[in-house]
C-alpha cells in the first residue's frame, strides 16, 4: 500500500468512527444567525486519531548485571599444622593439583611412626601364629595316623591335638585381620601427611592470599585456627549474573547469544549465550537471575565487573500498540480516548514495554479500535469529537 493510500484508509476510518451523517449550510427552519450562533457552541473537538495494532513484541532493553567467577573457593587444609611455605600469592596463576602450601605437623609424624610400629608388632604375630598352627596341625596329622593302629593312641590325647590345631588356625585368621587393620590404619596416617600439601582444585588465579609461613592453619569447622590460606577464582570462564524483572521474564530465549558492554572497555562489546535461568522470582526483588556463560580466553573481563547488558525482551503472543502520546494519565487512572460514533471515550489501560514511540497497552481495547493520537484530560470522557487521520510514518 503506498502512502497516499495508507493516509485515505486511516480517514476513511475516522469518518466510519465518527458515525457522519452529512452537514448541511442553511441548518433548516431554523436557519440564520441564531441557527450559526448554537452550532458554534456545540461543535466538535477536531484531533487527530490512529488505529489501535496489534503485534507479537521484538526489542530489547538495557538491564545492569555483574560478572562473578564460574569457580571460586577459599582453601582450607583438611588437617591442623603450620605453613612452613607457601608458593603462591595474590594474581598467581595456577594449575590444577598445583602446589600452593606445605604444611608441617610433627604430631602427624609420631602418629605414622607408631601405626609403623603396629603393623610390624602385629605381623610378627601372625608370623608366630601362624608356626603354632603349622605345628599342631602336624602334630594332629600324626597322631591321626598312629590311632589307625589300636591302643597307640588314646581317643582323648587324639581329640585334645584336633582342638589345639583349631585353635591355632583361628588364632591365626584372626591375627590376619588385625595385621589388616593395622595396615589400614597406616594407610590414613599416610593419607594425613598427604594432606600437609596443599594444592589447587581447579586451574584459575589466586585472588586473594590469608596467611604467611608460621601460621597455624586448619580445616572449616573443625577445632582450632580455621583459617583459609588462599581463594582461587577460575578466570576464562565467567558467570554474568542478570536479574530479568519480573514482567520481562515470560519468554527467556534459551540459548540466546545476549550483547554487553563494561565501562572497563568503552566502545567494546562482547556477547555470550543464555545458560542458566533460576525459574524462580526473588520476593524481595521481582527479579529472575539469569546466567550468562561468559568464555574468555585472553582473561580481559574480571569477577565483579559492572555491565549493561541488551536484554532481549519477547512475546510467543500478539499484543496492542498505541502511539506513546495516545496514552494520558491523571492523579486516578491512566487511559487512551477511543473514538466511537463521534465520542471520545476514555478506556482504562495499563502500560507495558515502550518501543519506537510507541507503548504496549492492555485493557478493553481491539485491533483497530481508533484512539485519539494526543491524548490529555482537556478531552472529556463522552465530548463530541471531530476525526481527522494523523500525519505520521508508518508504525512497523
């Protein structure tokens, strides 16, 4: 449709709206100046009107957000002891398993030395239990074979000898076990000592460094100094955390590849998809967290960073759009003037998102409805209005 023809069908339908039915000069019988003075006084607001449209909505909006780590942890040591070195300090990069404190615990020293000392004391034993049992099973064995010849052996010196070699072969199962136990429990001592190294979880850079050698450091919650001796942030892999209002938050795109920008570097933008979304309003916010996935390769952004990020807002639905200044409010209410058989009618509204000039509205309106272009409260609700299309562009 050209223009042209776009300006005659919006006249077209002020004038279907307006419910004209012709207006003659001479006013009838009683024509004259009297008839021309009563005219004037009732004649018509003449204002500009434009259809109500309805689309699915497109845009999007600058919401604030903050970068935050994609890891972050403070290390505790899993065994109380002192920090005899530390490797590392605040901006180190650091691998995982690396090496970041070496503690010393003298205690946990004498405590492997005496399960040492358990596992040896406990396999001699076995050792000698297992002779007695070799032995008397033996003797057993022998003196089965003598009694296959009557009144060489008496039945209960026979009887006595089976018990012994029992006895025996218990005694040595059970010093088994305890040579076992003994081993496990120089196994943990070990384990102990191992935890005197203190190494990084995960790949990523130390931000922050709690402690000094001579400190005396142990594990969270536990007794004693529960001190941190260091925070490793991973730094290529970034979480931007945005909390969606509450009445953006219908249609989340999933996925998406979202723009931001950082006041670190004006005039850069970087992008990153739609991750993770909580699916759950904060009461005290009416924000949704959403997370973007942030990969950073060179490690130019920081956890903590401020940023804008162009939030894309959608509608999987069709909803109505007026021109921003055909919404009008007062100290009681906000509402559009819809033009219907030549009155103004004031209908209700409640605004939604602002797009090019133009505003999202819901209330008891229609796709088409015709409504006052410049609304104001100079209009009364039920006044006599004179229609003429709006000299505009074309809304999209």
């Amino acid at each position: 449709m050209t223009g042209t023809q776009t300006k005659v069908a919006v006249a077209a339908l002020a004038m279907a709206a307006l419910g004209w039915t012709g207006c003659g000069a001479g006013g009838g019988a009683n024509g004259g100046a009297g008839g021309n003075a009563s005219a004037q006084a009732a004649a018509p607001e003449v204002t500009a009107v434009t259809p109500v449209v309805a689309r699915k909505l497109n845009t999007t909006v600058e919401l604030p957000a903050q970068l935050a780590a994609y890891e972050v942890v403070n290390v505790y040591p899993k065994v109380t002891g002192y920090v005899r070195t530390i490797a590392v300090d605040r901006g180190t990069r650091v691998r995982q398993g690396e090496l970041l404190a070496q503690l010393e615990a003298p205690e946990l020293l004498a405590q492997r030395a005496e399960a040492e000392s358990k596992v040896g004391s406990a396999e001699s034993q076995l050792v000698a239990a297992r002779a007695r049992a070799v032995a008397d099973t033996s003797t057993y064995r022998r003196m089965a074979q003598a009694a296959r010849t009557p009144g060489v052996v008496a039945a209960n010196d026979l009887e006595t000898a089976r018990q012994a070699a029992q006895a025996d072969q218990a005694t040595e199962a059970a010093q088994q076990k305890t040579v076992a136990a003994a081993q496990a429990a120089l196994r943990a001592e070990s384990e102990l000592e191992g935890y005197l190294r203190i190494t990084a979880p995960f790949a990523g850079e130390v931000t922050t460094r709690y402690v000094h050698p001579g400190a005396l450091v142990g594990p969270q919650g536990g007794g004693g100094a529960a001190s941190p001796i260091v925070q490793i942030e991973t730094r290529t892999r970034l979480r931007l955390v945005v909390p969606v209002p509450e009445y953006d938050a219908g249609d989340i795109p999933q996925g998406a590849m979202v723009a931001f920008a950082t006041p670190a570097y004006p005039g850069r933008t970087f992008r990153a998809p739609v991750e993770r979304i909580a699916h759950e309003v904060d009461v005290k916010t009416r924000t949704m967290p959403v997370e973007l996935d942030v990969r950073d390769p060179q490690a130019e952004l920081a956890p903590g960073m401020y940023c804008q990020v162009q939030w894309p807002v959608r509608r999987s639905y069709a909803t109505l759009f007026v021109p921003t200044t055909a919404v009008a409010s007062d100290l009681e209410r906000t509402f559009v003037i819809r033009v219907r058989g030549g009155k103004a009618e004031w209908v209700d509204v409640t605004r939604g998102m602002a797009v090019g000039g133009e505003t999202e509205v819901f209330g008891a309106l229609q796709a088409g409805d015709v409504v006052v272009t410049h609304a104001n409260d100079g209009i009364l609700d039920g006044a006599a209005v004179r229609a003429h299309a709006a000299l505009s562009t074309p809304r999209r």
